[in-house]
C-alpha cells in the first residue's frame, strides 16, 4: 500500500464485479495506513488529483479493503507483488520484501490464479528468484497451473491516477497463455496502448527507461563542466542544441535534441538505483560480461554534482576572502525533486554531509520538508539566509524563483551565490556584487593556457 500499489487498488476495486483487498505489514513506517484506508482516506501527501475521491468511494462501497493477513491470497484470482526493492550500499538489491511476500503468496496461492510483478527488479528476478518461491511453496507450475507476469508502473508523484491510466503498459507474461491474460487484465483500467511482450523483455525495458533517463542527465552535467572551464553558460548552449526541429511525424529525417538539464546532483527512489540493477543482471544472470561502462561512469558523473558543489562554494568564499572552515552556509533546497517534499537519495544531503564536517556551520532551507536526522532545516527563508557567508541552491523549488537578489545582499554577511539548479541570472547577481558561481556556469574565460 504505496505510490503505487495504493492507486492501482483503487482503480481496479472501481471495475464493475472487482473486489480488492490490499495487504499491508503493520509496521512501524507504514502499519498506520491499514486504518487509514479503512476509514476511506487516502495515506499519500501532496497534490494528487481524483485520489481521494475515489479510495472514500470504493471503500464507502465495500469493493476495497486493506488487511495485515496475507492469507486473503487463497481466494484471489489475481495478486500484484507491488513492494520496494532498494539497493544497499554496494548497489546489490534488497530482496527482503519481495522474498517474504513471495513466500506468503506461494503458500496460499490457489490454481489458476495470476501473480503479476509490478515491482522494479533486476532482470531476471521474476524467473530466476520470485517463480521458484512460488512453485516451490504452492506445489504449482508457471505458465501452466497459474500465470506468472512482469508488468512495470510508470507513475509520477502528482500525477499517479493519470498516468496509472494513460501512460501505455507494459505485459510480460512468462508464457504467451500469461500475457495474454495480463492484457486482458489491464485492460479494465488502462486507457491507452497495452503492449505484450516477454517478462525478461518488461523486465529490461524498465531498468532502460530509467537508465537512458540516468545517461542523459549526465551527458548534461559533463557538458556543464566543460561550459565552465571554458567560460560559457550551459543553459545557453542547451537551449540552441535543443532549438533542433522535433517532428515526430517524419522519424527518419528527425534530427531533434533533447539535451537534459545539468544541475546539483541526480537523487529519488529511481534513477540512483535502477542502473545497478541491470549491472547485477549482468553479474548475476548474464551469458557473458559485457562492458557497462556508460552506464556506471554515468552513474559516477551523477554523484559527483553534489561534490563539484562543494568546490563551486569553496571557490566563491575565496573570492571573498572567506575560508570554508569559518563559513556560515545555507543550503537552499532539500528534497530530491523540485515543490516535493520527496528527500530519497537526494543530493542536497550528500552536500550537506560534505560541507559539515568543513565548515562552521551548515542550515539547509526546504519549504516541504520540515525534518530530517542529522539536518539542521527550517521552512523560514529569511532565518536560513540571516548573516551567512554563502547561499547554494540544491533543488529548484518554486519559492526560490521569487528571491530578489537587493534582499539577498542585505540579508547575508558575505554576498556569495553557488546555483546548482539555475536559479539566477549570472550576469544580474555579478553586476549586484555578488561573487557567482553556477553549474555549467563559465565565470570568467581565462587567458589561454598554451599561450
Ligand atoms: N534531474 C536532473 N536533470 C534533468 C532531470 C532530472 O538533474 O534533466 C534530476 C532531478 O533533479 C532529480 C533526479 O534527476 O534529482 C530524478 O528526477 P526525475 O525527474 O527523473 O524524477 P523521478 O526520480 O521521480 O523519476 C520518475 C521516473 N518514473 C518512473 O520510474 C515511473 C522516471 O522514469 C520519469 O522519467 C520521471 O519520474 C519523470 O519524467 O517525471
């Protein structure tokens, strides 16, 4: 019963003759919800858009309820595996939820019922880890007794019943006989495209859509870094490499751009994680090793944002007599994602872990987030920029867009702006007598180095 599992319930208990019921641990995070959702209120925060509605529905009319009991899978026909799988440190995937749920499942399992994955995984899993469980414990064959499908989500905070209903879907059964039941299956709530394929298939292409996402990103950060060593500005360069025509109606002769944007690091429960996941793939289920270097220096290029940040806050200090050892620095921007309060794997902490140890002292502004272990935060902007040395925008929420930059100058002890997110114009803060620094933002060319 999360982002994703939560919505989907919902829309399926909406189909005419669907009952649903939603399992959910009772744990410490997430037991809370189990009641929630029994009295007709939605457990997810921030704006999402007919979700509400529609849980106080399909609860008010009995075809959605949550439990704790795992058994309830003996009546069902169709069960979705909708749990998080994280990576640890060393990028290996944590397959505890998955496992334990696995194996509930496959202990109460009926015939002919359909077990579909949602959850991300690494290639291979569905067949090489969660199938054995499952044959194992219930006595029953995939593909044969009961249907085994991989079928990934494609949903985005702020717009999860949209896009669980518009955004095309992916079905890979394990056998022909299993995509073909998941399509038809889908079919009760997806407005759009449903594309059968394999599960390995499924499986890979949403590890793709994520990585290529991962790749692009940090494409535009290296591009960043040379704009700055070579005294450019990267927004302006992004925008005439993108100012290629798009036609999609003419592929063959489309030779459009889509050039992402370079900024102060890459976090959310995605991006970070999926990459790994196809090069465990590669370890753990492949023929043969193969190169994955663009995808793993990609990944590296990302993480080292929120160290080139600190570098960039260095520099400007100096440039105002200022050392990192006796500065005041406030960090503006917290969550992972611009106007979220969504702090997975976001870079504004690994800036702020890095400048802590190395600095007077380190306050981090986020209008959303009102908490964090470890984390100095405060949601009163003027408090967060009250007599410090520098300012450095980590996530581009919306509020920052509005800073005038005379108050800016009053409010700080030392005018310094580092814009990780390109927030202000360089020329307007340098003309104000700030010392600027930006990523992708050239500050000044210098003399050759060959002369
Ligand atoms: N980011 C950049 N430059 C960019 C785009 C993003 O630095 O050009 C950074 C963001 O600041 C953020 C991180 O990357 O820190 C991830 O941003 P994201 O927009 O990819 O947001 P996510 O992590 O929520 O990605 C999800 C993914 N959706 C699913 O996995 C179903 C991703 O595939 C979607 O493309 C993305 O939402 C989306 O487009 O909203």
């Amino acid at each position: 019963m999360g982002y994703v599992g939560i919505p989907t319930a919902a829309l399926l208990a909406d189909v005419d003759g669907f009952n649903v019921v939603g399992v959910q641990r009772r744990s410490k995070r997430s037991g809370w919800k189990i009641d929630h959702l029994n009295a007709g209120k939605s457990p997810i925060e921030g704006d999402e858009p007919g979700l509400a509605e529609l849980i106080e529905k399909v609860v008010g009319n009995g075809s959605f309820t949550v439990t704790e009991d795992v058994s309830v899978c003996k009546d069902a026909d169709v069960i979705l595996i909708v749990v998080q799988t994280p990576v640890d440190d060393n990028h290996v995937p944590q397959y505890t939820s998955l496992k334990e749920v696995s194996q509930s499942i496959g202990q109460h399992m009926k015939k002919g019922s359909m077990v579909i994955i949602e959850s991300t995984v690494a290639p291979g899993t569905t067949q090489y880890f969660v199938k054995p469980i499952l044959e194992e414990l219930s006595g029953l064959k995939a593909g044969e007794d009961f249907n085994l499908v991989f079928s990934y989500e494609r949903v985005m905070a702020g717009r999860l019943l949209h896009n669980l209903r518009n955004m095309p879907k992916i079905v890979g059964g394990f056998t022909p006989a299993c995509t073909e039941r998941g399509v038809a299956f889908y079919k009760n709530i997806i407005q759009a495209e449903i594309y059968p394929t394999s599960t390995l298939t499924a499986e890979i292409s949403k590890i793709t859509e994520n990585a290529y996402r991962d790749v692009n990103i940090a494409f535009a950060n290296e591009i960043a870094l040379i704009c700055e060593s070579l005294g450019v500005n990267v927004h302006e360069v992004r925008g005439l490499v993108n100012s290629l025509p798009y036609d999609p109606s003419n592929p063959a002769k489309n030779p459009y751009r889509m050039m992402h944007i370079p900024g102060a690091g890459v976090g959310g429960h995605c991006l970070p994680k999926d990459t790994w996941l196809l090069k465990y793939s590669i370890d753990a289920y492949g023929k043969n090793d193969v190169p994955t270097n663009v995808l793993v220096e990609s990944r590296l290029a990302n993480d080292y944002m929120p160290l080139h940040m600190k570098e960039l806050i260095e520099g400007a200090l100096k440039a105002q007599n200022v050392q990192l050892i006796e500065a005041r620095i406030c960090i503006l921007g917290f969550a992972f994602l611009e106007d979220s309060d969504d702090t997975r794997n976001t870079p504004a902490l690994t800036l702020h872990n890095i400048l802590k140890p190395i600095c007077r002292e380190v306050i981090v502004h986020d209008p959303y987030v009102v908490a964090y272990e470890g984390v100095t935060l405060t949601t009163d902007l003027e408090e967060a920029v009250k007599d410090r040395n520098c300012v450095a925008i980590a996530t581009r929420h919306r509020e920052y867009l509005d800073i005038k930059l005379d108050w800016l100058k009053k409010m700080l002890a030392t005018p310094v702006i580092v814009d990780g997110r390109n927030v202000f114009n360089p020329e307007d803060a340098l003309s104000s007598g700030f010392s600027f620094r930006g990523v992708g933002i050239g500050t000044n060319t210098k003399q050759s180095k060959k002369e």
